[in-house]
C-alpha cells in the first residue's frame, strides 16, 4: 500500500468513527426507540461480555476446546462464579477470580 492509500483510509475511518457516535446527538432526540428494543438494549453489553470472555475461558492456545478440569481458566471462573452467587459483588468478584487464576498458573497446579 502507498503512503497515501494508508492516509486515505485512516481519514475515511475516522470520518466514518465520528458520524457513528454523533449521530446520536444530532438527530437522536427525534427518533424514538420502541420500548421493547429499549428492554433488549440493556443486556447488550452482558451479551458483548460474554462473546470476549467465553472463547478466551474454553478455547486453548492450539484453538481446541478445553472443557476438562485441566483448565486453568475454566476453574477460576467457575470459582468466580460461586463467589458471586455468594457475596453478589462484581469488584470483588473479578479481584477473587483473577487471583484465584493467578494462584492456579503461579503454583502450576495443571502443568
């Protein structure tokens, strides 16, 4: 790619960046959004979550599917999620599930 090619595409990117997020404080007041979307709206960012972490928590390094107690990251979450049905704190909930990972590839319990 030329020099200009890459300029070129950066300032489409960010022209196309800006008009995506100013779109709603331009027009945003005269367009309603039905309740219903509005209801779904809310788990969006549970769902994005969810679609970032599942892979990384049952896929290996190899793109296998690691579903065995061998799995580090497997066991830490599930502890992470028994501590959070416990306490129902999300902060100490990710400081629990990161330092039971951290203890679980410091003393190689799976190696």
């Amino acid at each position: 790619m030329a020099d200009w090619e890459i300029w070129v595409t950066i300032g489409v990117l960010c022209v196309a960046t800006a008009a995506t997020r100013s779109s709603f404080w331009l027009i945003g007041h005269r367009v309603t959004i039905p309740p219903r979307v509005q209801e779904m709206l809310r788990y969006a960012p549970a769902c994005a979550l969810a679609a970032i972490i599942g892979p990384d928590l049952l896929i290996d390094t190899q793109g296998q599917t690691q579903l065995t107690l061998a799995n580090p990251k497997l066991i830490a979450a599930l502890a992470a999620l028994a501590f959070y049905l416990w306490r129902r704190s999300m902060l100490m909930t990710i400081i629990f599930g990161m330092l039971a990972f951290t203890l679980l590839r410091v003393l190689h319990v799976f190696q």
